[in-house]
C-alpha cells in the first residue's frame, strides 16, 4: 500500500484550470521526483496537498486516510512536512531561533533539545553558527536551515518545492547529498525540481506533469530514455542551474 496518493485532483485559480487529472503514488521510504515545464502544475499542487488550495475535485491521502482539506497544523501532527523554496527562514532570527520556530506546534512532551541536537548532527553547520542571524548565511546554508527547520518535529513525508532553486551549480550537488541523507533516515521524499538530470540521478521514481496532468512516471534512472521527455529536458538545456554567482560557503 502507498503511503502517500494524490487520485486525479483538478483545481485552479477562479475561472483559470490548472490540474486536470494529476496521480501521484509514493511508497514510504522513496524519494520521487516531480519535474514539468513552467506552468505545468507543479507548484500548484503542493499547495492542494498542503492545504492552501481546495481542488474541484480529486482525493489526496495518507496512509490511506484522506488529508484533502486539513490545516497545516493538522498535517504537521500527522507527519507531512512541506519545505518551501528558498529565502523562507527569518533572517533576523538566530539559527537556534529560527529552529524553535519550527516546533511551535509540537505536542506535550516533545524533546526540543534532543531533535535541535539531532538537526546538528544532520547539519554541523548549524551548530557552529547556531547564534548568528539567519539572515547571514549563504544561499546554501540557508537552504540547510530550511531542511533542519522542517525536520524538527521529525515529520515522516517532506515535500520540496525546488530545493535548489537559485543556487550556484556547485552547491547543488552538495545539497541533494543533504537531501539523499535525509530520505536515508527513513523520511520519503516527495519534490518539485527544475534541475532535472541532478534530480533524476538521487531519486527513486519519477512524475512528469504537463499542462495539468501526469503524462509519464516510472523509474528515475531511465525516465530520460522516453524520447519526447529527453528531448524537452536535455534538448534546451533546461537541467542547468540558474545559478547566484560568485562562490558559496561551505555547508
């Protein structure tokens, strides 16, 4: 049984459909990836998963319990995370600060200073730095907070909306190492990624979505040898990282 279904949802923007009949299955412990041209829906339903836009119509679950309509509180409790593309931290805040941010939600009981502890040993970065101002770190740093923030109340599905959004080609190897030590952890791993051959190359199983609808899924590490899907992703160069610029810090 999957862990996680999205059943032919369709939904949009007033009169403007956007997804007209998107699956998605996702097995517990995967890391699958999303991937489409700009306006393809991706975006879009993450935000129906997670709450922020009710579908026309369509069924999402979660260890076969519908979640479609609950609030992000609700969601968090139950284990689904949802970690936004990059420049989300507080920048004004520590980075211990901005961590205890992440667990405001947590239930009675809950360790904060034994999962912080955990979040540094999964990022020593954080550690080191852990009272200077988010709002210093590099973009890929950032991005590690990001990760660490959402994976503070130890959440059993996380979903990235293009993790390497902006970053310096050569960080983002770096931070789907991150990401591939998380899913390791046992977390399943549901994203959005522009970066489409890096992308394929660390997941499990692969969606495309074009103009509204899952046209091919299958194995990551042959979704390329589907001609129509090579030739828009390769063709244009459209895997390449936009890029900051400049050098990055270590993460």
């Amino acid at each position: 049984m999957a862990q996680f279904e999205v059943d032919d949802v369709h939904a949009g923007y007033d009169d403007l459909p956007v997804l007209k009949g998107v699956d998605v299955s996702v097995e517990a412990g995967e890391m699958v990836c999303m991937i489409g041209p700009n306006g393809a829906g991706k975006s879009t339903l993450f935000r129906v998963i997670y709450g922020l836009l009710s579908p026309t119509s369509g069924e999402v679950r979660y260890r076969n319990e519908s979640v479609l309509g609950l609030s992000q509180r609700a969601l968090l409790d139950h284990g689904i995370a949802y970690i936004l593309q990059r420049d989300a931290v507080f920048p004004d805040m520590t980075i211990r600060d901005n961590l205890e941010m992440g667990a405001y939600t947590a239930p009675d009981g809950y360790d904060l200073e034994a999962q912080i502890g955990q979040m540094y040993d999964l990022f020593p970065m954080l550690e080191e730095r852990a009272d200077q101002n988010a709002g210093t770190l590099s973009g890929g740093q950032r991005q590690m907070l990001e990760f660490a923030r959402g994976l503070i109340l130890d959440p059993d599905l996380i979903l990235l909306d293009e993790p390497t959004a902006g970053l310096a080609p050569k960080i983002i190897d770096q931070v789907f190492g991150k990401i591939e030590e998380i899913n390791e952890t046992g977390v399943t791993v549901l994203m959005i990624e522009q970066n489409v051959k890096t992308g394929l190359q660390y997941a499990d199983r692969a969606y495309v979505l074009e103009d509204g609808q899952t046209r091919f899924s299958g194995p990551a590490d042959n979704i390329l040898d589907r001609p129509e899907v090579r030739d828009a992703y390769l063709g244009g160069g459209t895997d390449e990282a936009d890029g900051e610029g400049g050098s990055e810090a270590r993460l």
